[in-house]
C-alpha cells in the first residue's frame, strides 16, 4: 500500500464508491432525522457511505452522536 500504509495509519482499507438508491434525511448537527425522533439513518443504505468501511465510520460518528445525547440528558 506505498503512499497509504505508514506506522501513523489508523485505518487502511480499499472501498469503491457506490450510489444509494435512496437517501434518508438526517440533520447535519444531531444526524437524527428532521421529523422521526431519535431515528439516526446511517451507512450504505440510508445514502451516507459508498463502501463497507466508510459505512462504519458513519456508525461510529453515529454511535458517538447518540452518546453525546444520553450523556447531556436528553434521552429523551
């Protein structure tokens, strides 16, 4: 992987770009959908990754934005 593997690297993959038939609304900031509450669309199929790794890391951007919520008591 010369120009991409390095001992710096935390991630390295290979992942072609593909489109989502459908794209699933979601604010930028709290990444929840604008009308459904606490539904967060995320990865492949909800239109916001093009590959198996840039899907997870849409989880964990995900997975943190839920996080923060519980953690500043909005749960709710």
């Amino acid at each position: 992987m010369r120009g991409y593997y390095t001992n710096e690297a935390v991630l390295v993959a290979t992942e072609s770009r593909t489109s989502s038939p459908v794209r699933i609304p979601r604010d930028a900031e709290t990444l929840q959908h604008p009308q459904i509450k606490n539904l967060y669309p995320c990865g492949e199929g909800a239109g916001y990754a093009g590959g198996i790794v840039s899907a997870a890391m849409d989880g964990e951007r995900v997975a943190k934005s839920i996080s923060n919520k519980i953690a500043s008591g909005h749960s709710q």
